[in-house]
C-alpha cells in the first residue's frame, strides 16, 4: 500500500508517495537524497540516523515515514546557515570529534538536543546522553570534550 | 615548524564534509536503473544443500533473478583465495579449502551465502529472499576450539585432520627447553583471548556496474584497500583483466582490519552486473554484518615463563590454538603465526622462545584482522604473564619489568622470534607514564575509593608491536602473497597547486590531512592548495592500502620520495630560470633561490615553466612536474610504550568502571599530534571494550547467540574516562619520517593493563585469574570463589 507524506525538510516543504513500511531514514535518504543521516544497526543502538523531527532528537529508522507526516523534520544538511557552520559542527572539527565521519551526523543531531535541553552540560551528563550513539574510532573523550565546547559557544553566541 | 606542516596539530581537511552530512559512503552512492541484491544466507552451522528453490522468489513482482552457487559455478567462478599461505612444522602446507561465493554444495557457518535476489527495491528483494526455498540435511558441526578439538569431532573439512589447517613452530625448542631445566621458577598462565566482532559503524556494501559498451566494471566497496580487492577479485574469482575493472573505496565508516579482506559480496554484485546488464546494490543490514564479516582474536593459550631467582627472564614456552572460522579469510592465517608469535618477545630479554600455533576450522564465521591483528594476543598473554610473574616473586610489578626491558644500548636487537627491533627506550616510556598517571599518588586513591565502598586496582602493561609490515621479499618468504610496498604519485599542477595519489586509504585516519602537511613541509605550498585522492584504482597507481598501521610508516615515506624527486626537478627548473648551478639552488618555504644571493623564483613559477615549456631545458628535461614513488621499507617498525589503567570494582555488583587511563607511547616522530591522540584514545576503547564488555558468543549448535548490538556489548561513552596521553619520541631508523605507526598501539596495549588492574582491585579475594571480557557476573562470580 502506498501513502503519500508530507513534511518540512530543513525549511523546505515536501511530498512524496511512498509504501506505507517505509521507515522515515528511507525516505529521507532515498527519496530525498539527503544521505547524511545514515543507517548503522537494525536494532535502534547506533544513534546514526539521528534528525530532529519537530525540534526533538529522533532515531530516524526506528519511525515510519507515515509517522512523520506533518511534521518539521531538520537532518544534518540543515545544521548550518547560509554556508556558515553550527557552532556545534565548528566544535566537532576543533576538537577531532570525529574520525571516520559516519557516526557524527548523528552524534552532531543528538548532541544539538542535549543543549537545548541543558545549555551547559557537565561531562557526565554528557556521557550518559550519549547512551543512544555509538562511536568505534574516537573512544568518545574528543566527541564529549567538543559537545562541551559546542555548548560553550551556543550560550555565549 | 612550518605551520600545517610536519608535526603540527592542523585541523583535517576532511572534517567539513563529514560535520555537513556530504560525506560520500557507499550506500550513499546510487548508479541508475539499478538493482538490490538480498543475499540468502544459510541458517545453520554445517549442512549439505539439497536443493534451492527459487521460483517463488522469481515469480515476485519486481524480482529480476535470483542466482544460486551452482549458477556461479556453471559461469566458471572461481573460489575466494587466500593472501597468505602457512607452513606446517613438518614442512606441509596449510589446509587450504575452497571457497565459493555463493556455496552451491554445503554450507559451513551460519551466514554462509547461499543464493542471491535481485529486486527493483529493496524491500522487494528482501521479501522475495523469504520465498528462496533452501533444502538442507543438517550435519552435525563444531562451533568453538574445543569441539573442534575432541576426539572424533565432525570436521569442517574433511582433508583438514583433527580440523587442523596447520600446525607451526617458531623459536627454539631445544634451547627454550634448556633454559627451563635451568630455571629457578617457573610461572604457567592459561589463557583465552576472547572472540570479537569489529563493529565499524559503517555497515559493509558494494554496488557491482558493468558497463557493457566497454567491457569494464566498477565496483563500489567498503574496503581498506581497493587495489588488493581488485587483484583479488579480479585475477583469481572473476576472471576480469585488470585494466578491465575499478574498483573505489569512497568515504568508508571505520574499518578497524574488517574491511581489509575480499568478501564474496563484492564478487556476487560484480558478477551479477553483467548478469543482468545492471549496475546491482548490496547494503549489509547490521545482523548480517555480525554474521558475515570477518571475526577477530579467539585464541586459547598456554604459556609458560622460566625466571633466575632474581626474576631474570631465561625462556618462554607458548602453546596456541587459533580459531580460523569455516573458510581462510584473507589474511586469516597470518593473524596467528606471523603477527602474533613473532611479538611474544615483548619488550623483554628473553633469550629463548618457542611457541606452537594450531590453526583450527570451525563452523563459524571466518577468522580475520581486528585492530592490532596477534599483536594484541601476544602482547596480552605476555604482559598478564609478566604480572603473574610478579605477584609469584614478591617483585614490584614495574621493576620486574625494568629489570628484563632491552635497554636503548642494546638496539639493533635481533629478538629469538624472528625480529630485528630498530630503536626505542622502554623504560622512557614508563617514566612519563608514571609521572601523568600520577602512580606515586594511587595508594590514596585507592583510599579515597574504599570510602565509597569501591575496590581500586591499579595494572601496568609495557607493550611493543610491528607496523608495516616488510619488507616485501621478506613477507613473501614468510608465506604472504603479495607485495607489501606503497605508491606516492605526486602531481604539480601548471599552478602550482598540489594533487597525491596515494595507495594507502584513509577511512578515518585522516591521511587528508596528515600527508597534505607532508607536502606542505616538503614544498612549501599552501595546505588549502594540497589535495589527497585515495581508494580509487582508476586514479591511484596500484598501491596496497590501509592496514597494520602502516600508511604513515609505508605510504607516508613513498610520498616523502616522490616529493624528493620533485624537489630535485624543480631545483633542475629553477637553476636553467635563474641561470645558476643547480647545486646552488636552495629550496625553503616555497621559494627557489640561488644561495648567498637575492635571486629566486617562487615554486609555483617553476611548475608553471615545467608545463609551459618556453624557457625550459628541453634538451635534458621532460617537461612536466610529477612524479611517482613505490617505497618497500627494510624492516618493519616497533612502536611501544607503557600503559596505566585504574579501576573502581562494586564488590557488591562486581561491576567494574574504568577511572583513569593513561598511555605512554612511542610512535617516532609524529605528524600530527591531534590525530595521533585519537587513534589512541579509540584503540584504547576497543581495548578496554575486549577487556570488560565485548565477547562474541556461539552456542554449541554454531548459532551466534550475540548477533546484534543489543547482545553484543560495544563500549558506550559512560563505559570510558577521559584518557591522559603522552608520548616519548626514538625516531624509527630505517625511514626518512622517522615514523613508526600509532593505530593499533590503543588496542595492544590496553587489554593486559585493565585485567591487571581488575587483578590487583581483587588483591584481597584471592582471585588468581580472569579471562576477558571482565564482565560483573564473571568478576562478581571470582569474588565468590568461583572464578
């Protein structure tokens, strides 16, 4: 059966028919080509696929595509403004919070939430709300020393 | 130092796609009109196919073909070989069994490909797998070394004895045994080197694309390095001329030795592209990653250490079963012997050594590659056993080290394992460690502990491994199959802006950045006007990729060498531009001049001259500014160091909780500090995740009970403190970097200091020993005596 979705992606209204077990990472990168969210476990543990849907952290291949419709969808590729960096990504590359590249949308996405939810978060807490995001390369200390330092600049900018 | 030059902290060039989500992985790449391929892959351990039925499957709306084994097989596909051959002590090659992509015959693991859907989506595909009928006459099967090993065991290959694929020696036996019959003790440890699953987030994928017109494929792959997958594939499964077939390894998430090996997905897909005369899609969903990529570690250890009674170390007797899985991987039966045996030296003095590797089938998933790859087996067995040691003799751990450590004087040291170490300073190493450790202070921390009800431990291990592994004639005589040099391309473009073609690969070591600086150090060019292209075989000269910490220490040092042979050309360019001597010309910063004068021409003058040959020598040189080196090093090179973990034990929960790790190393000179402490700060993780958390777990029917990552426990960022790391720099001698390798150091070093540490929290339970993973049933279960 197919369904047709509507939702606001990164600012920009959108549409499309899709079968209706679409999982929403499916649509987003295949019908949207919007491949920065990426899938990295069937099991909803990585935290790859993570967007924000309606302002909130979302593990993008654990809702459907139907379950977003109506919705205010941003990903990765909505982070930065008009060719000017997040603060948060400008922290992950001044920090060497990524190596390989393929976890840190998601970490990016997740970390965004955390410091609307907590503007100045302590190392711990920032340890324990990366519960959701898995990161073989790093060994996390570069990823929590830039979330940190993301949150710094988010308070004072 | 030139800033965002050699050993400058540069931020990576690579970043900014990454932190944008433009990174370019291989799922990210789609071909047009093309196919998803669903691989049927076999649900049990060992049985004979009887018969595959795919007519439903093909009946499906949206199914273009299903193809099985027997269809491979009637092509003329060949089996997946092995890059490096064994010899058994009694001078017998290693079993070798074939290996088809697809079996057509019998299977021999769960996850062992079977057939292969191809669909318009890919949820068609996948729903049209579950139509693929697979009669099998389930046999009976041995899914771990001990089973393996019993008298009358089924066998995975029924010319593989015993399901031995080899039995190997190194070291001698007669002197080892010589200097036990003189020991005053002897200390024996057992030991399981638990078996472990690489996790890269990336899940594997490869999109196979024939374009008919041309008679040429192009295969998209997860790979570490796609020029061995090219010879690999190409030469020896599918029969395709080399110039005939590219093969790209794009962005790829996270390797860690799990995508060094040619996978039978990469030939199915490339295969089928012809096949079906469209471009076809595989995306490995994370179950099946568990159970089809390459496994890591699984051996079981014996070992035995002969002391004077002042603790002088005489001899080491080491016994080593190694789990192979149900076929050879690529470089599976090198992890072992060559990687592994020829380290058990350690750091020590230990005049004699002998150790014996039993090479096992299995009916699991192959054995393979893992960060470290037998370097972290030998370190561990060695550095638990050096801590036994200690506690059996009353010697304080480090100084029982000390007193055995070859000491700087002694290098070159020919150890009795074959190697030849270079250079180092051991004991440097442990200085600094000691003093950021702050391991004066650990009594009161271990105080400051009991206070809270917590049990704090302290270990140490002083490791030492082999990078980059050469040279070439040396491998081949130890059994590898391939060359094991690198490619440097470096093209000057007609404005002086800076393209390399590397054969190594980054996939998140960040080569992008550090070999830029390389370039930049070397001509003095802009770092924004310096790019690197990697993991293209239709750009890059063939080159053998990324594996064994060896990009800086093979591919860095075939760059430094082209750039020497630019350096030398454009001084040739700038003496006929400013009508000097060459040998007057200086090189420095970018600029050209002639020495103890005011005359000089900017380097990108002498590219634009060498491309637009006006007043150019023309009668003696090409013109053109590019230049190419292979680089074959003449020994491998031996980073070390010393590390020191703390931990707190609940002894009410036996959970353990790393609270202090800290990393002495010596990698040689170093290019780039930030991203050297990243590789350690990861290797470490995965260390630490061997040492508590990670265990991969087959019940005895062959089933893999931690198949997800929801069974299977990778570390998670509250699983880990922040990490103090330093370094004490003794330039690798026999390259012109000085360099030694640093990705796999976190991963060897790691595992034996954390067990160490658990050990000495448990100093008052009388627990002798823990196997790894230290999880808080198995340390709360020794707590009660029952370890």
């Amino acid at each position: 059966m197919s369904i047709n979705v509507s939702f606001t992606l990164n600012g920009e209204a959108v549409s499309a028919h899709v079968a209706s077990r679409t999982l929403l990472v499916e649509m987003i990168r295949e019908r949207f080509g919007r491949t920065g969210t990426h899938v990295g476990c069937d099991t909803s543990q990585c935290g790859a696929c993570v967007i924000h849907v309606d302002g909130r952290s979302v593990k993008s291949c654990t809702m459907l595509a139907a379950q977003a419709d109506g919705t205010e969808i941003v990903t990765i590729e909505g982070v930065a403004k008009n060719g000017q960096l997040h603060p948060m990504q400008e922290a992950f590359r001044e920090h060497h919070g990524l190596q390989c590249g393929f976890c840190t949308p998601g970490m990016i996405m997740s970390a965004l939430d955390l410091v609307k939810q907590n503007p100045d978060p302590s190392e711990k807490e920032i340890r324990e709300w990366l519960e959701g995001n898995l990161c073989r390369c790093t060994g996390y200390h570069n990823i929590v020393r830039a979330i940190k330092a993301g949150a710094d600049s988010m308070r004072v900018g | 130092m030139t800033e965002n030059g050699f050993g400058a902290a540069v931020r990576r060039k690579e970043d900014h796609r990454f932190i944008t989500g433009l990174g370019q992985f291989v799922d990210d790449i789609n071909r047009p009109h093309q196919l998803y391929a669903q691989i049927i892959r076999s649900p049990i351990a060992h049985g004979k196919i009887n018969k595959v039925d795919v007519d439903a499957a093909i009946a499906m709306s949206g199914v273009v073909a299903v193809f099985t084994g027997a269809d491979m097989a009637a092509d003329g596909v060949g089996g997946i070989p092995c890059g490096w051959g064994i010899t058994s002590k009694d001078g017998s090659p290693m079993v070798e069994p074939g290996h088809p992509p697809l079996a057509a015959e019998c299977v021999r693991y769960v996850g062992d490909q079977v057939a292969v859907v191809l669909a318009e989506t890919r949820a068609i595909a996948r729903d049209a797998a579950e139509l693929v009928d697979v009669d099998y006459a389930e046999l009976p099967s041995v899914a771990n070394l001990e089973s393996a090993s019993a008298d009358g065991a089924p066998l995975v290959w029924d010319d593989a004895k015993g399901n031995i694929c080899f039995d190997w020696e190194i070291g001698d036996k007669s002197a080892t045994d010589a200097a036990f019959a003189g020991a005053d003790q002897v200390v024996t440890i057992d030991i399981v080197n638990n078996r472990l699953i690489a996790n890269a987030i990336e899940p594997r994928a490869a999109i196979g694309d024939y374009d008919a017109g041309k008679d040429e494929y192009t295969l998209y792959t997860t790979s570490q390095n796609p020029h061995v997958i090219r010879m690999l594939m190409g030469a020896f499964v599918l029969s395709i001329p080399e110039h005939k077939l590219r093969v790209i390894a794009p962005d790829v998430g996270g390797g860690f030795g799990s995508k060094i090996c040619h996978y039978a997905e990469e030939a199915i897909v490339t295969w089928a592209s012809r096949k079906v005369n469209r471009p076809v899609k595989w995306t490995a969903d994370r179950s099946e990653s568990f159970i089809s990529d390459a496994h890591g570690r699984d051996h079981v250890s014996h070992a035995e250490l002969a002391m004077s009674k002042d603790g002088d170390f005489l001899g080491l007797r080491v016994s080593t079963r190694a789990n192979l899985g149900a076929y050879l991987s690529t470089f599976g039966p090198a992890v072992p012997t060559i990687l592994y045996a020829t380290l058990l030296a350690g750091s020590y003095k230990t005049p004699a050594i002998h150790a014996e590797v039993k090479a096992m089938f299995t009916h699991t998933v192959p054995v393979d590659s893992y960060r470290g790859a037998g370097r972290p087996e030998a370190s561990y067995l060695l550095e638990r056993l050096v801590d036994k040691a200690a506690k059996q003799t009353g010697i304080d751990p480090i100084e029982l080290r000390r007193r055995n450590f070859i000491q700087p004087e002694d290098f070159p040291y020919q150890t009795p394992v074959a190697l030849e170490y270079d250079t180092g300073d051991y004991d440097a190493a442990v200085v600094k460690a000691i003093e950021l450790a702050d391991y004066a202070n650990f009594d009161q921390r271990r105080e400051e502990s009991a206070a809270r009800g917590k049990l704090r431990g302290v270990g140490i291990s002083t490791y030492i491994e082999a990078c980059g592994i050469a040279p070439s004639n040396v491998a081949g005589a130890l059994g590898a199959r391939a060359g094991l040099y690198e490619v440097g391309t470096v093209r000057v473009n007609p404005t002086g802006s800076v393209t390399v073609l590397t054969g190594s690969h980054s996939h998140g070591q960040g080569h992008e950045t550090t070999f830029a600086q390389l370039v930049v150090e070397a001509l003095g060019v802009d770092f924004d006007n310096v790019d690197i292209v990697h993991g293209d075989t239709g750009k890059v000269p063939f080159g053998m990729g990324t594996y064994g910490s060896r990009s800086a220490a093979v591919g860095g040092v075939a760059l430094m060498n082209a750039l020497e042979k630019i350096r030398t050309k454009a001084k040739k360019i700038a003496a006929h531009l400013l009508e000097a001597s060459e040998d007057d010309i200086e090189f420095k910063d970018g600029q050209l001049s002639v020495a103890g004068t005011d005359r000089s021409v900017a380097f990108g003058d002498v590219a634009m001259a060498a491309y637009v040959p006006h007043n150019y020598p023309l009668e003696t040189l090409e013109p053109g500014l590019e230049e190419t080196a292979f680089y074959d090093p003449k020994n491998f090179t031996f980073p070390a160091g010393c590390h020191i973990c703390e931990v707190e034990v609940d002894p009410d929960t036996g959970v353990v909780q790393v609270v202090r790790f800290t990393a002495g190393d010596d990698f040689g000179r170093i290019i780039n500090p930030m991203i050297v402490d990243g590789q350690v700060h990861g290797g470490v993780t995965q260390g630490i995740g061997q040492a508590l958390y990670e265990q991969c777990v087959y019940d005895d029917s062959g089933q893999l009970l931690t198949g997800s990552m929801m069974d299977y426990c990778l570390p998670k960022a509250d699983n880990v403190p922040n990490f103090a790391v330093t370094t004490n720099v003794t330039p690798c001698t026999h390259n012109v970097l000085g360099v030694k390798g640093c990705g796999e150091a976190g991963a060897i070093g790691s595992p034996s200091a954390v067990i160490n540490a658990v050990l000495n929290a448990l100093s008052d339970y009388n627990v002798d020993d823990l196997q790894m993973p230290a999880t808080s049933e198995r340390v709360w279960q020794a707590m009660q005596g029952n370890g």
